[in-house]
C-alpha cells in the first residue's frame, strides 16, 4: 500500500498559538508547526519578530492529507478563526507580524485563496473588506520549541484563556464534523 502523500499549507492568523491550536484537531491535519516567513531577517528570534523591525508574519505551517481535508476546507476554516479585514493586528495583538496572510506553495494553492477571498466578498461575509495577503512562500523559519503545542501545555495562561478558549469553543462548534475522534 502506497504512503499518503502531504501536502503543505502555511497561513498567518494573528498569534500562532491560535492557529496551531486549532488545526491540530482537525481530522487530516498531520502536524501543525509554528513559525515566521514574509520578512527580510534570517533565522529570526520570536523576540525579533514581536518587535516588528523583521517584516515576518507568525505563521502556522500545516501538514497536511489532501485526501482527507482539502485546501479550501482549510482556508474555509482559517478564515472563522480570525478577522481577515484588520490590517496588521488581531485584536490586542498590534503589528505587522500579526497580519492575515496565506503563504502559497504553488499555484493552486495562490488560486484557491484567491477564489474564496473573491468569494467572501461577494457574498459579503465581512462587513469591511478582506485585507488578507495571498503571497508566495519564501522561506519558513522554525519558531523556537516552546511554542509548539503551547495552548495545550498552557491552558491555564491569561492570554490562552481570553483569547484562545473563546477562539476554539466556536470553532468546535462551527467545524464539529471535521474534528478529530
């Protein structure tokens, strides 16, 4: 029996921890990864990203099964989990760093956010318009070990409890039937 091939989807929603937390209950996700692309830095520190001076976004990168969640139900999540229509923040978190963006690895992918962004807008999902960055992905930078997983090993921090578990209770109910046994 042949392996499953992976794929790859790399998306800025504002704080990582958001975003991994909620993919790694996602059936078909097979790991999520927590880092920084977009900027002009090399092997850039979370402490240099949360400055705003690298020009990187905080990324989560996802592995991926295409034969058990596709591209689009991935965006069509990543965009319940944040506000595609706040330039360079999401909420309290302030900078560039924090901005929405889709990191395309090839040009389906670029294709695919394209079209659902065009989508939302006409049907008006959002009362402002989406200001989400379809860029082409450079290169991704690991974010140091201690933010993988972190709401998991750290539900009890403030930032998680009014931030990530309000995030995460909708999302459970909004995408129950994705989520993994």
């Amino acid at each position: 029996m042949a392996a499953n091939k992976t794929e790859q989807a790399t998306l800025g929603g504002g704080c990582f921890w958001c975003v991994e937390s909620a993919f790694l209950q996602v059936k078909g996700i097979e790991s999520v990864k927590s880092g920084y692309t977009g900027g002009h830095t090399e092997n850039p520190t979370y402490e240099q990203v949360c400055t705003g001076d690298t020009g990187h976004a905080e990324v989560a990168q996802l592995t991926y099964d295409p034969q058990q969640i596709s591209y689009r139900q991935i965006l069509e999540i990543f965009f319940t989990l944040h506000d595609p229509t706040q330039v360079n923040r999401q909420g309290n978190d302030v900078g560039a760093q924090y901005r929405t963006s889709i990191f395309y690895h090839n040009e389906a992918q670029k294709q695919e956010a394209e079209s659902i962004i065009a989508e939302l807008e006409n049907d008006g999902t959002f009362a402002d318009p989406i200001v989400t960055e379809v860029t082409k992905l450079d290169t991704f930078y690991p974010a140091e070990d201690y933010h993988e997983n972190y709401y998991a090993r750290n539900p009890e921090n403030p930032y998680c409890q009014a931030v990530i578990s309000p995030k995460l209770a909708k999302f459970r109910k909004t995408f129950s039937g994705l989520l993994k046994d």
